[in-house]
C-alpha cells in the first residue's frame, strides 16, 4: 500500500513538473533564421552577414539564432528569393538587379551611370526613393530591410584591353539575369550572356564566357584574376544588394522580434558598407599584384560610353514609372546642386 502511494505520488509529482518544463522548453528552443547569400565566406558578403548574425543573437539574448549558408548553397539569388516567398527560407541578402522580375521598380538601381559616388549612393538608397522602392517588395511576398552595397561595376575579361566601345566586339559577357542590363551591354556591342553568378567562375574558367563585371571587392573574393586577365576601370553602375526577409515569415514574428530584426540589419547595413570601401580601396592594387592588367578609360572614351547608354534611360523611366524615374534625378540634383 505504502510503496503504491509512494509511486502516485511520484508520478503526480513528475506529471506537475513536465509541464512547466515543455513549456520553458519551448521558450528557450531558439528561433532558427535560415540566411543564404550568393558570395563566399571570405568575400564582404560573408563578413556582413556574419555581424549580422551575432548581432541578432546579442539582441534577442540567444532566442533568435541565424544559420548562414554562403556560396548559393541554397540556391543562386532568383531560386532564395521563391523560397522566401513561399516560407521555405526566412533570410537572404543578394543583388536588386535580380529581383526585376519580382518587382520592376528595382530597375532603377540597374540604370547605368545613375549614381555618381557613395555620398549620392547612401541618400538615395537610404531616403525616401530607396524605402518606396523597398515597400513595394511587401506585394510580391518579400519584406525587404536595409541595402548593402555592392559597388561600382567594373569590366574584367581574358581576351583584350578594353579601353573603347569597339573593343566589346566579339566579348562574350556574362550578365546578371536582368534586362537592362542585358541591353546595356547589347548597346555597348558585346555579346550579352545572362547567368547566375554561382556558375560564373566554371563558365570563364572554361571559356563559355570571356568576360564578366563586378566590384573590386567581388573580383577579388570570388578570384575572378585567375581566369581573367584584364581590368577595365568603367564603374559603368552602381549596384545594391538587399537584404530580405519572407513577408509569410515576418508577419508571423512578434514586435520585439521583428525590431531585433531591424536594428541588426542596420547595424550590419552600417559594417557593411565601411567594410566593402576600406577592401575596395585596397582591392585594385592587391588585383594588380595578382596579375591583372588594369586600364582606365580616356575621359573621350568614356564619355563615348555614357552617350551610347542615354537610350537606356527612358526605357528604364517607362519601366519604373515616370514619377519615380522623376523623384529619383530630382534628389539626385539636389545633393549636386549642395555639393
Ligand atoms: C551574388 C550576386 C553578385 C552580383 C552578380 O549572389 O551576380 O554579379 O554582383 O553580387 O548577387
């Protein structure tokens, strides 16, 4: 008799702590952020991401925890963001230029020569024109967060100096999955290939490709200089990467979730971009010492270059919408004109 009320009593009391222990259990299981980015470890994309994660774990002390998959291990920038919007991937962080397809205002950012440097590149992105182009990411599914930058473009290939329009002839050049970008270097007479940038360095290593462009930062990361042989100093764009999120996701997520969320992409938005211009500043001349041959354009030449691409603009104002186009040269005027 003693030893049965014994065990009930054990059992009574097991049945009164498991409870309370499933439920703090379920408290304490972080939530897990799956974050896919298209660079490799070692590139800035990599570095940022990296800040990004011990700054969302600091702030939601361990309840939200980030596993960063590099390298398009979860697929190259176009499958991530499917992904997102269906709910099978929280996070990622890739160009704007890809997104088009989604949402066709992020064309402005692929207009060429639209950006002039990085002060006129952060109050654009950063002021209203970025966030309206950011907010209508929410209608397509996808919940867009800071902007990262990229860079400016350069033009990198095995064949030959490039230091005019004429010397694109014959180039095979891959592009990212994006028409204005297609038509910029259609326009320029290369032989425009659009690809996705995970199978970019086996496509100019086994010369499918003669050529590609991309910042400093990412030809040295990506070791774009051991297959190719000349840099063309054109900084023919300026391009953003974004951060996302998948809206299915977000919405789910409490307040305090979702300003932890916030306050570390702009924490990493802010590392990112010092990062990418102090490894930028450097890049060239670490490019040259690996063995690039590197060559400016004339100011004549490139001058050329700007006036064969004028055409791309309107396509890109029809594209985007007029009162976009419109309020983006204004802003842009304004920060020329207080220079
Ligand atoms: C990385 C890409 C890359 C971009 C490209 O996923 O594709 O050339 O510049 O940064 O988004």
């Amino acid at each position: 008799m003693k030893a049965i009320r014994r065990t009930t009593l054990a059992l009574t009391a097991a049945a009164l702590l498991a409870a309370p222990l499933a439920a703090l259990a379920q408290d304490i299981k972080p939530r897990l952020i799956r974050f896919g980015y298209g660079l490799n470890e070692q590139s800035n994309q990599g570095r940022a991401t990296r800040l990004f994660a011990e700054q969302v774990e600091k702030l939601s002390a361990g309840k939200m925890r980030v596993r960063a998959v590099g390298a398009a291990a979860l697929g190259p920038d176009t499958q991530m963001q499917q992904a997102l919007i269906g709910g099978a991937q929280e996070m990622m962080v890739g160009s704007t230029a890809t997104l088009v397809g989604i949402t066709k205002e992020m064309a402005l950012w692929d207009t060429p020569f639209l950006i002039n440097n990085v002060r006129e590149a952060d109050a654009l992105l950063d002021g209203p024109v970025g966030q309206k182009v950011m907010d209508k990411l929410q209608e397509k599914g996808l919940v867009g967060l800071v902007y990262w930058e990229n860079g400016f473009r350069n033009l990198t290939n095995s064949k030959r100096p490039v230091t005019k329009a004429e010397d694109f002839d014959g180039i095979k050049l891959r592009v990212m999955q994006n028409p204005v970008f297609l038509e910029t270097f259609k326009s320029l007479g290369a032989n425009a290939v659009p690809l996705p940038f995970s199978e970019l360095f086996s496509a100019l290593e086994t010369k499918t490709v003669d050529g590609q462009e991309n910042p400093y930062n990412t030809i040295l990361s990506s070791k774009f200089y051991e297959v190719q042989k000349y840099l063309s100093v054109t900084n023919h764009v300026y391009s953003p990467w974004i951060v996302l999120a998948s809206k299915k996701w977000w919405d789910g997520l409490s307040a305090d979730e979702k300003k932890v969320l916030l306050t570390a992409a702009k924490a990493s938005r802010d590392f990112e971009r010092k990062d990418t211009r102090e490894e930028g500043a450097k890049a060239l001349a670490d490019l040259k010492a690996k063995g690039m041959q590197v060559n400016e354009l004339s100011t004549a030449e490139s001058a050329r270059m700007r006036d064969k691409l004028t055409k791309i603009n309107a396509s890109v104002a029809a594209n985007v919408g007029m009162d976009l186009w419109n309020e983006a040269q204004a802003e842009l005027k304004k920060m020329r004109g207080a220079k």
